[in-house]
C-alpha cells in the first residue's frame, strides 16, 4: 500500500498527542487492507471560552497580549509554531491543526467585558499572534470583522499579522482606525515563488495577493509592514533582498525577520514534509536549521531562538540590516495613540 499524499495540506502526518496515553500507529502499513487515513475534510468545532485575551509572557516575540478568535489554521503552513498548542485541545499537532478547527464564537463578547474592566488602560492588542485571523473561516464567522469593530468603538490600539487578501474586506474600520493611529498591519510574505509557497503554505493567498493587498491598504493610509518569516536555510535566504524591495514598493513601513525553529512537534511533521517533497535537500537544510540554533532545531532559548546564531544567522542578519536600510531608509510605523480610549465606550464630545 503506498503511502497517499494529501495536496492542499501541509503537514502529512498526525503525531501522537503528548497528552494522550494511547495513539493510533502505522509501523506496519502494509498489513492494512484498506487505507488507513483518508484526505482530511476541514472539521468545524464551536467553543465558548471563558477568557479570549492573552498575556504574552514571551519576551521576545514584540507584543504583549494577543487574541485569537480561531484555534488551529487552515492555512497549513508547515513550520507554524502554533501547531503544538493544538495539542492541549486534544488534536494533533499535524494534519488536525489544519483540518479541525476551533472557532470562538464569543470573542467578540469577551474582549468588550475586557475593556470595560474598571482598572483597565488601554493596550495594544494584537489579533493572531497564534493563528491567522483572516483564515478561510472568517468568511464565514465574521469575527475579526466583529472584533475590530469593538476595537473601534471603543478606540484601543491594535494589531493585525495576516497572510490573507480577505483582510481587504474590512477597509472601512481599518481606515477608520488608522485616522487615530489606532491600528498597525503586518503580513506574513516568506517567499515570492508561488510553487514553492503553494507546497510550503497550501492555503494562503499568494504572495502577489499579498503584496497588492498591502499596497491597496497603504494607499488608503493603513500602516502596513512586513515579517519575512520565517527564514529557511537553502529555501528563502536568498530572496530576502527582493522580499524586502517587494515590500517596500508596496508602501511597507517596517519589517523584521525570523530563522526558523521547530520546536515541540514541529520538528517531526517539518522533516517528514521536506523528505516528501525535497528529499535531494533534506538532510542538508536539517542540519543547517540545527547549526543556526546551536546544533537543535528546537532552540528555547529568549532571544536566540528568534534570530538564531552562527555563520547562516549572523550573515541573514548582515543582510537584512543592508537592504532593510537601503529599501525602507527612515520609514517607520506610527506610534499608537493611547489618548483616543473611551472608556465604557461611550463617544465623548470635548
């Protein structure tokens, strides 16, 4: 029986789950008279949380809570560092990550409670710092539309990261808070191949829908940057230059950068992927991750599992500081405004 390879996803394998003690396994495929895992459907699960905003305890990451109204993310891109947190739901950190998705109905309720707390001061809160907001789903759900209409009325500063066109929907309240210097939009561009980004992050727009989308919103006066991230030895290192001239010809004011790392489960589902699909270069960019990060691709360590260390490290630094400079020059995000929060929401007219 050979093994089946599920196109439009990105992991191909559903690890076990930590947290479980029994997990269903494949040692000996060929005794299967009928093929054990059949092409993942997107499953649809309903939860209503008790809480929907996050401290980020995270030193190293920029922000300090975060909000994500999805769990897991169809977007299947295959280095998420997201996908272990999917575990603690009771999924895996593989396939169920991108084909079982949690949505959160109520978030919308839950951030408008958390700003109407009697000892809250406004804060910047960024939507997806876990999962992509602006997902397939939303289509559907509405709730980032929703959350950033609450954000707007009660005037608090936030943050969007996306690799998604759809936010283009929601032009109106993102203009609306770019007027108050109320919102920073950041997307997510990790290379300009269209067939490697397909294989690399199945269902996310392309990276010319990206950067369209990104120069229609700065047109419009929404502050727009760039992550290139993360960046992967012998796949994207070299495209940095044109990732950043790209960007900033689509009005970018910022950008920044990660190696990559694969913590967790990661690690498994990321070189079961590249065997499959680059196996001429698989042994080679494995090592280079591990050497970028102190001989383990899984680096826990603040800061460094960020940027990474050594000869590839220091050199994407090197570069990315010359045409970060050369590209962007002094541009620069707007500071949030903290003096717009109305408190308990209510308009007021001196």
């Amino acid at each position: 029986m050979e093994e089946e390879y599920f196109k439009g996803r990105g992991a191909q394998i559903k690890p076990a789950n930590p947290f479980f003690q029994q997990s269903y396994v494949t040692e000996h495929i060929e005794g299967l008279d009928e093929k054990f895992q059949l092409p993942p459907k997107t499953q649809v699960f309903i939860d209503h949380p008790k809480n929907v905003v996050n401290k980020v305890t995270s030193p190293d990451v920029g922000m300090e809570y975060s909000i994500n109204p999805y769990q897991g993310c169809e977007h299947g891109c295959i280095y998420c560092y997201a996908r272990n947190s999917h575990t603690y739901w009771g999924f895996s950190a593989g396939l169920d990550f991108e084909t079982k998705i949690v949505v959160k109905e109520n978030a919308p309720q839950l951030l408008e409670s958390f700003f109407l707390k009697k000892n809250y001061n406004p804060v910047p809160i960024v939507i997806s710092g876990n999962t992509d907001c602006y997902q397939p789903l939303e289509r559907k759900y509405k709730l980032t539309r929703k959350l950033l209409e609450i954000f707007n009325k009660y005037q608090n500063p936030v943050g969007i990261i996306t690799k998604n066109g759809l936010i283009r929907r929601d032009t109106d309240l993102l203009m609306d808070l770019a007027k108050s210097r109320l919102v920073h939009v950041y997307f997510s561009i990790t290379s300009l191949n269209q067939k490697f980004q397909k294989v690399f992050e199945p269902r996310t727009a392309n990276p010319k829908k990206r950067l369209e989308t990104m120069e229609f919103l700065s047109s419009k006066g929404v502050p727009c940057g760039v992550m290139t991230a993360p960046i992967i030895p012998s796949f994207n290192d070299h495209e940095l230059p044109k990732l950043l001239k790209s960007a900033a010809d689509a009005g970018a004011l910022s950008a920044g950068y990660t190696i990559v790392r694969l913590n967790g489960q990661n690690g498994e589902i990321f070189r079961d992927w590249l065997e499959k699909n680059y196996p001429d270069r698989a042994s080679k960019v494995w090592n280079q991750i591990g050497h970028a990060h102190g001989g383990k691709v899984n680096d826990s360590r603040w800061g460094t599992r960020i940027k990474g260390e050594g000869v590839f490290a220091e050199n994407v630094a090197r570069v990315f500081k010359i045409f970060r400079k050369k590209y962007f020059g002094d541009r620069e995000m707007p500071e949030y405004n903290f003096s717009r929060f109305r408190k308990g929401g209510s308009y007021q007219l001196f």
